[in-house]
C-alpha cells in the first residue's frame, strides 16, 4: 500500500496479509532540500542566497515544441520568450528582466547559456529534448557574476541526464498532432475592395466612365467570384516528437543513452522542418575517489523555405502575397498563370504568384550538424577530506550547409487592350513573360568549431554547526569558423538538377573566416552557520581577444548574504504557523563585450572594382581598404552593478510558498556607437565606446499552494506577478533634441506611443467650416481640411534659432507629434499554473496576462490600398459622402490618417493560454501484467485559448502581414520499461 499526505513524505509499505497496518508518516521538507544547479555546482534551495529560477521540468516534459526555449514560456518570473510558435524551425527567444545594449556591432539581449558546466551557444540549448534534460535554472542577478562579463543578461543553466545505478530501464514518449493558425487574417473581399478603390478614385475626381472605376456588372461578377487566397494555399499542418531514453548501471558504471525526433511542416505546402538529437554517456568510478566521465551528443537539423526575393528577400512575401492579391482576381486563365500587377509594377510583393513560386521549386535550404565530445575526470583525496579536482575538455564541432535555389517562373500578363470592361477583360492572357532571375544554385557551407578545458578544485567540509564549500577554476575556449559561399546564375531550362554545374552564367565564390578566445579564472566561497547565516563571495577575472591587449581583462567580484529567520528560537515561538522564512540580498559587478572581435584594431581587406582610375574608361582595379573606418583601441567592457534583494518563505506545512525580489541594475560605461551627437563633418560611422548609462529596475512576485482534499484529489496553483523598466542617465542624443520633448535623458527607453493626438473626424463640410472659424488657417500636413480627414491637436510650432521649439502655429506637422502614453510595452506581467489531480488523472496548464503599454493598428494596415494590393477588411467601413458616419476615414487622404496617433489605438492587454495537458496513467498493475513498468496517456495543446483580442482583423500577436501565431493539439503517449 502507498500512503501520502501534503507536507509528508509518501511511503510504500507491504501488507503482507496483514488487515491493520501503522503507518506513522515522516515530514517532507523535499523543497527545501531540492538542490538546485547553480554555476560550476550545486547549492541545496535552502541556503541560496542569490535569486535563482528553477523550471519544473514535469511541466514541460509533453510539450511537442520545435525549441527548447518555446517549452519554458510562462514557467517563471522575469524570464520572458517570445517567438516559437509561428513557421518551422523558429526558434524562441529568452530574455531575463530587461536587457539592453546600445552598441550596433555587436552584443546580445539573450542570457548565457552553459550545459553542463560548458559555455555553449544559444543554438545548442534550442536543439535539446526536454527528455535528454534533468534540470534548468536561472541565474537573475549577481550569482551570474561567476560568469563575469558574459553573464550580464542572466544565465541559463542546464544539467543533461546522467545514467542512475539500477536495472536497465526503457522510456518511450511521442505524440502527433495537428498545427492551424489560432486566426487568419480577415481582409477585404474582392467587391469591397473594388467598392474602396471606387470610392478612392471618385473622391480623386474621376469620373465615372473613368478606365479606374468598376461598373456595377463587374461590381456584381466580383460578389459572385471571389476567392480568399490565403484559405486556398493554407492547410492544416502536422507535429510529431518522438523520444527514446535508456539509462542504468551499477555502483561502479552508469550510463545513458537517448534519441528524439522532431518534425513540423508547415500550413504552406514544400515548407518544413526537422531535428534529430541523440545524447550518449558514461560515468565510471576507475579507483577509490577517481571517477570518470564521457559524453558524446549530437544533433542534425534540416528546414525548407521559399526562396522570396519578388519585392525584396523577406520570409514572409509569401503571406503578404496571398493577402495583397484582390480576392477577385484569378490566379490562372485556361491552365496559365496571370500576372497579378501591371507591366511597370514586375518586382513587387503585388506581382508575386505565390502559387507559381511553390511550384517552381524555388527554395532555400538549411542542414546543419552538430557533435559534441565532453570528458572530464574528478579526483576526491580518501587521504584528506574536503578537497576535490576536477577537469573537463569538450570538443565542439557544427556544420552547416545553406543552399538558395531560384528558378525563372513564367506568367502572362493581361490583354485588355481596347476592352470595355476592362477589369473582367484581363482575365484573357497574352505571352508568357519571365520574371524572376535564374539562379540554380548557391551554396554556403559553414564549419564552427570549439574547443573548451575547464579545470576545478573544489572544498567541502562540515565542521560542527560551520559549513565551508569553495572552488576555484579555469575556463578557456577558442572558437574558429570558416565559411565559404557559391553562386551561379543562367540556370539551364529543364529538368536540370539543383546544382552549379547546370547554370552557364556568372558564377561567384567568396571565402570568410573568424577566429575568437576567451580566457578566465574564477572562485567562489561559500559559508553558513547551523543553516542560519549565510554567505556567498565570488570573483571572476575574464579576457576576450575582442578588445586589445590592455584592455583585456576585466574583474567581477560579487558577495551574497541570507539570513534565515525561521532557525532562530525567539522566532520559532512567535510565529509557529512559518515553516520556513529567509531573506536575502546580493551585489554583483558585471560586464558586457557587445562589440565586434578584433574591432579595436583597423584591418583591410581586398575589395574588387574600387580603385581608382587613370585615364580611359577601364575598370576600375583592385584596392585594399579598411573594413572598419575607424578603430577604437580604448573600448573595453561594459560596467554592470546588479543589486538584488529578496525573501522566501513557506506556511501552513509548507503548503503555501512566497517568493519576492526586487531589483536594480546600474549600466555605465555602455559600448554605444555614437550616432546623434557626433557631427557629421566626421565622415564615416564611428565605432562603440564605453559611453552610456541606463539603470534597471523591477520586481518579482511568487506565490504557490498546494493541497489535498482527499487521498485521492490533490491540486496546485503556482502564480506570479512581475514588473520591470529602466531610466537613461547618460545616452546618445542630438544636440537639437536636448531640453526637448523628445530628450530621452532621465526617462525610460519606453517613454511611450509618439505620434498625433487625434481630435475627430470631419464628418461633413459644414463640421469643416465651423472648426476653420475657431482655428483660421489649419491644415494637415500642407493640405486645407476637407470631409473624411482626421484631424490632431496642434501642439506646438517650429523651432527656433535658439533650437527650441515655438507656439502652437495652426499648421499640423511632423512636430505636433508629442508622447500619447505612458508606455508603449507592458510591463507589467502575471503567471497563472494551476494542476489538478484525481488518482491517475491530471490536468494542467499555464496561463498568462500582460498590461500596462499600448498597442494599435500598426502601420502596413493603415496604409493606402490599391488595385493590386488589398488592405484589412476594417476598410470596407469607410467615410464617404454617403456614409459620413464611418468608422474609418476617406481611403484617399493618406497623408492625414497613416499616421502613428490615438486614432489607432487598441489595448494591450493580453491574456491567454499558452499550453494545457491532460495525463492519464494506466494502472500500474495492469501494465506489469503486460510486462511493461508504466503506460500514461497525455493531450497537449499550444495557445489552445485567448481570452482577450482587441483586433477584429488579425490575431492577438504580431503583424497581420506575417505569418500567424499558431494552435497546435496532440496526442502522446508515454511508456517505460
């Protein structure tokens, strides 16, 4: 029998025909004993003192997401991802509390990310398995500074599976399931987007036998034949993860062994992604207090994508191609595709065929490999206790192969001339004409290869009610990339392969290759009495071959202290109802090298058709000149103090948990590249220099209970509430913004929506008229007032020789835009986990809710439609002489409404559901009857509900003309043997 109680922990006890049993039940103090990965070891939850986010890897272990950072959406405070969640093979992205940079050539928002004690790359962490993981925490404020410079935008820690001595055991877990878009786009159908180009051309003054204007028969043709594109080439797509893990051993040798596979193709036909993961290792006790440690992983990676150059290289010209076409144009006439735009207008999204280009076989196509080789050794002295070394070497290796194949597509354009009707009559066609380069072939290989050594000492000792652990250690690594690049053009018309050899064209080959090291040494002492008293210092001396020689190095102490209160006797007694209460406070010195390697140091390279000329018209000759203009040898690293202070606490038989922290972050000596305050008469860019000041602030809140109702229905709620913003102190800005409005001195780099403020809407002449009698000589951006505009507040008038801004002038310009809000981003954030179980039975899910900025209509919405290029179905209510009561003003004036201003405002309150799973587990003696340990059955769904959507023609997320956000639902299936 297994007996379980919240607060104790769960024993099994034999019955043995027994018909009464004791059971007297041990208290489970498992949170507070949890050990936690923190950096180069191990700390129990208990006695950390810094503010350390763990992920219940439980919680995310279903989940059939293409990256590992898209599973911790939601999971924890101050750790944000966004992306994930849209095309195959997107990857998210993390961010923790608020980072910023202010260098463009260099430098990143994302944490550090180390895998088993080794520095790795963002890359490396998104392809893990959530079922080859054992644990991730987040290092958030200076128990980063072990890290140094690197670890100023948080850390990232990740402890893979090890083997666990026993029998060798089996897990199985995969699932499939299907992907849709959470919501398409709503735009206008064809008879409303030709009534709008109407109503546009009318009030332009065409008549109405003008060669613009659609007659009623085509008005009535166009309601009876129209197609939405976008559902045409949409479908539902497929998801499938797959997962095997074996893992054992004795006292002497364990190991593990996995594999997993991931696969999504997309809503659009010929898109797809997939990874394959395998991880193998060994840990082998060779003596008394030696043991030894190898590893291999590795992971292949592929995707397919169009090849999109039409209207410039953008991923997503093939959803803006589907919605921009008029839903009552035809893609093809008598089995031949049509040329969607006129003659004049080839080269633009309006003109793209997107179902020409899926069949054309253009693409471009990524394969990349990665192999990873980890050995270490640790040596305990059975001498002496305490001590301990240890050694890690890995060998990095990642290959990537991407390829861009373009074909020539062929269409036909319209044959109107000389029609009336001219808009059905284009549905004949005349010769096909191309219109898209051909380029067979352009391969990129790329080679990356790393190499880290890592070396620890280690101490830990008990000595009474003192405990003392210490390390020290060293951390180099190299890295080196070589990547050459190909192309050919004058493809061979056919059914040539995809390859160079079949181009007869120019063909080009250019070669890059980059080399990078770091060198650190680190400590790190730990203290705490009778688990009451607590201390943490920590020192890291780091170098970076990106700056020079003398500006190297960089030093980064940071001290720790926690105080337990709950151990002392006066407070025992005072307040027996707290299990457990702590609280803490940490300061750390960071860094940052967000600039370019070798950036420092003015280098050349061989650049062709750049020289001079000397008499006649040859070319011009080969010429070595700089690749940075100039060089700045003083840059060295960002400065970054982190101050952080904290509480935890436990009630009610540990049943109720609270966990608060607050924290600032002072940035100076900021890597800025210079732009608005340096003259002009310089010449060329300038390169970062340690310059700016920005600090950040904010706070976390968490709060979690957990109980049971009876034996068998037991729940749980974890939530928290975050908030966070920063304030410049000293950034780059314009010697004519200075005292502005616009001076971004002493305020957030979040200071809001910048635009018009939006007083009405001139319904009528006579509203006109009576609004120039109280403001004589208006106008909107140089235009007299007229029916259907909006209309702003003018604010304030030109400059002056003194460079401030005048009076308000009657004239609205670019210079009445002033800050319409507070905020433009929220910041304001609130995690909601809730689980339930009954028996074997649970469901769980992870919800979230975000407010305080401001959204609105974003700009490729408001812009002006066209006869080629449609626009979101809101237009379709309109102002016109004959509906003065629109929502939306007259399409003509453009000027006055594609405008960023309190017209187009939305709220940017969100609140949904990022994932929900239900489990099921067999009983466990039907399986064993089977010969099988355990059987669980689980659904999965991706942002299966919003709650909240302020658009009525787009999703909750993200632009309209993009790829949507998507929903994805799955069944799974867990086994183990």
């Amino acid at each position: 029998m297994i007996f379980s109680f919240v607060g104790f922990k769960t024993q099994e006890v034999a019955v043995n025909g027994r018909s009464t049993v004791e059971v007297s039940l041990q208290e489970d103090n498992a949170a507070l004993e949890e050990v936690v990965v923190v950096g180069y070891g191990t700390q129990n939850k208990a006695t950390l003192t810094g503010a350390v986010g763990v992920v219940d890897m439980k919680q995310i272990q279903d989940l059939p997401v293409g990256s590992l950072s898209t599973a911790l959406q939601g999971q924890l405070p101050g750790v944000s991802v966004s992306g994930g969640t849209g095309r195959p093979g997107e990857a998210g992205q993390i961010t923790v509390r608020n980072p910023i940079i202010l260098s463009k050539d260099g430098g990143t928002l994302r944490p550090l990310y180390v895998i088993d004690n080794v520095v790795r790359t963002e890359d490396d962490f998104n392809v893990l398995d959530q079922s080859e993981v054992e644990s991730i925490s987040v290092l958030k404020d200076a128990a980063a500074a072990i890290y140094g410079a690197r670890g100023a935008q948080g850390v990232v820690l990740v402890a893979t599976r090890r083997g666990q001595v026993g029998a060798p055991k089996f897990s199985y877990s995969g699932s499939v399931g299907s992907t849709d878009a959470a919501m398409l786009p709503k735009m206008m159908t064809g008879v409303q987007q030709a009534r709008y180009m109407n109503d546009l051309n009318q009030l332009n003054g065409k008549s109405a036998t003008d060669p613009l204007i659609y007659t009623p028969d085509e008005l009535d043709h166009f309601a009876a034949n129209n197609t939405n594109w976008l559902k045409e080439a949409w479908k539902p797509a497929t998801v499938t993860r797959h997962a095997l893990n074996m893992s054992g051993g004795t006292d002497r040798v364990t190991y593990f062994a996995g594999v997993s596979y991931n696969y999504q193709n997309a809503n659009f036909d010929n898109i797809n992604a997939n990874k394959w993961t395998y991880r193998a290792s060994t840990d082998v006790k060779v003596a008394r207090g030696l043991k030894v440690a190898l590893s291999v992983s590795g992971d292949l990676q592929q995707k397919r994508m169009y090849y999109l150059k039409q209207g410039g290289e953008n991923i997503e010209n093939d959803m803006k191609s589907l919605l921009y076409t008029p839903q009552w144009a035809p893609m093809y006439v008598n089995g031949l595709p049509v040329l969607l735009s006129n003659s004049g207008n080839v080269n633009t999204v309006d003109a793209f065929h997107f179902f020409e280009v899926q069949k054309s076989n253009n693409y471009t196509s990524s394969r990349n490999t990665g192999l990873n080789v980890t050995a270490s050794a640790d040596y305990e002295p059975a001498l002496c206790q305490g001590p301990q070394g240890a050694g890690v070497v890995q060998q990095n290796h990642g290959q990537q192969l991407w390829q861009a194949v373009r074909h020539e597509v062929q269409r036909v354009p319209p044959d109107d001339a000389g029609h009336q009707q001219a808009h059905l009559r284009r549905r004949r066609v005349g010769q096909p004409r191309g219109t898209q380069q051909r380029r067979p072939g352009a391969p990129e290989p790329d080679h990356v290869r790393q190499l880290p050594l890592n070396g620890y000492l280690t101490y830990d000792q008990q000595f009474g009610k003192h405990h003392v652990s210490a390390i020290g250690l060293f951390e180099q690594s190299e890295t080196t990339t070589d990547g050459v690049a190909a192309m050919a053009e004058g493809a061979i018309i056919g059914d040539g392969l995809d390859n160079m050899n079949f181009a007869t064209g120019i063909q080009t080959t250019t070669e890059s290759a980059s080399e990078a090291g770091t060198l650190s040494y680190a400590g790190r002492f730990n203290y705490d009495y009778a688990g009451k008293y607590l201390l943490e210092a920590s020192l890291r001396y780091d170098a970076s071959t990106k700056f020079a020689p003398e500006y190297r190095w960089g030093l980064f102490p940071s001290v720790s202290v926690g105080w337990v209160i709950s151990e002392e006797p006066f407070f025992k007694n005072a307040a027996p109802f707290v299990d457990f209460l702590k609280v803490r406070g940490s300061v750390g010195f960071l860094g940052g090298d967000a600039t370019k390697p070798y950036n420092w140091q003015t280098s050349y390279g061989l650049k062709t058709g750049q020289g001079a000329v000397f008499g006649g018209n040859g070319d011009r000759s080969l010429v070595f000149s700089a690749n940075n203009a100039l060089a700045n040898r003083a840059a060295r690293w960002d400065d970054n103090t982190k101050y952080n202070a904290g509480l935890d606490a436990q009630f009610l038989g540990n049943r109720l948990s609270l966990g608060i922290d607050g924290f600032y972050d002072h940035r100076y000596n900021m890597l800025t590249a210079l732009s608005g305050s340096a003259p002009l008469l310089i010449g060329a860019p300038l390169p970062s220099e340690n310059y700016s000041s920005v600090d950040g602030f904010g706070y976390e809140i968490s709060l979690g209970y957990n109980d049971k109702i009876t034996s068998d229905l037991s729940y749980r709620l974890n939530t928290f509430f975050s908030w966070n913003d920063n304030k410049q102190i000293l950034v780059d800005v314009p010697r004519g913004v200075l005292g502005n409005y616009d001076d971004p001195t002493g305020r957030s780099t979040d200071r809001g929506v910048q635009g018009y403020e939006y007083q009405g809407m001139f319904r009528t002449q006579a509203d006109v008229d009576k609004y120039l009698q109280a403001n004589p000589g208006y106008t909107l951006f140089g235009a007299a007032p007229k029916p259907g505009m909006l209309y702003y507040q003018d604010i304030r008038g030109a400059k002056d020789a003194s460079g401030q801004y005048t009076a308000p002038d009657g004239k609205i310009t670019e210079v009445d835009q002033t800050y319409l809000t507070p905020k433009e981003s929220n910041h304001y954030g609130v995690g909601f986990n809730p689980s339930i179980s009954y028996k074997s039975l649970t469901i769980s899910a992870t919800m979230g809710i975000s407010w305080g900025g401001q959204a609105m209509v974003e700009s490729a919405a408001r812009k002006q439609g066209t006869l080629t290029s449609n626009r979101p179905a809101f237009w379709a209510d309109h102002w016109t002489p004959e509906n003065t009561d629109a929502e939306y003003p007259a399409p003509l004036y453009a000027a006055t409404y594609d405008l960023p201003s309190s017209f187009w405002f939305r709220s940017s309150f969100s609140a949904g559901m990022r994932n929900a799973n239900i489990s099921y587990a067999l009983p466990t003696g039907l399986v064993n009857r089977a010969g099988v340990g355990s059987v669980r059955m689980f659904f999965t769904a991706i942002n299966p509900f919003n709650f909240y959507n302020p658009y009525s023609y787009k999703n909750y997320g993200g632009a309209y003309d993009a790829y949507p956000t998507l929903r994805s639902l799955s069944l799974g299936l867990n086994v183990g043997f």
